[in-house]
C-alpha cells in the first residue's frame, strides 16, 4: 500500500470536494454553504477510497474504514478552518488531517483472504 499517495491524493481530494460543495451550496445561502461543503466532503471521501481501491492502495475489506477515517479527518479540518478563517495559514494546513484521517483508517488489518 502507497501510503504517501493515499496521503496526499485524500489532501488534494477532500479539501477540493469541500471547496464544490460549499459552492454549489452558496447557491442556496449560508447554511447552504456550510452543508454543501460538508456533504462535498463526504462525497469526496468516497471517492478518496474508491480511488485507494482501485489503486490497489487499500484492500476492499479496508475501504469503508477508509471513508470513515477520511470522513472524520474532514470533520476535524472544518472546525480547524472555522476557527482559522482570519488567518489562510490553517484552513490550508487543515486539509493534512482529510490525509492523516485516511491514512489512519486503513491501518486496519487486511483479511488473510485478501492479503
């Protein structure tokens, strides 16, 4: 498994997915905002797993481990980038956790079938 490619593959991916989302939110006001970027973020996750799968990064009984820890690294950058949002320096710096969070979800052992 490339875990410096997952790394900043899900880096590059979350933050991205988090940035459409709360565009095409903004569509629909503030709170729109805030979901739309959300719910891009977990769409991003998926498919940050999606493409450690099909990389052969992560093995299939990894991947939802993968979304999770994914997901959760995500939630942890919005609330570092809500409470950075006068400086730039930690919103950019918080997309490392969507890295961290996806890396750390597929710390879970493979199956002795798929090894």
């Amino acid at each position: 498994m490339n875990r410096a490619a997952l790394f900043l593959v899900a880096c590059a991916l979350g933050g991205l997915g988090g940035a459409l989302g709360s565009m095409v939110g903004h569509s629909f006001g503030k709170g729109g905002l805030w979901a739309g970027g959300i719910f891009g973020g977990f769409l991003a996750s998926m498919l940050i797993a999606r493409i450690a799968l099909w990389r052969r990064w992560v093995v299939r009984s990894q991947y939802w481990s993968t979304v999770l820890g994914t997901a959760i690294g995500f939630l942890l950058a919005c609330a570092v980038t809500v409470n950075t949002l006068s400086s730039p320096v930690g919103p950019i710096l918080s997309t490392f956790l969507i890295g961290v969070g996806a890396v750390l979800g597929t710390i879970r052992a493979p199956s002795l079938s798929e090894r």
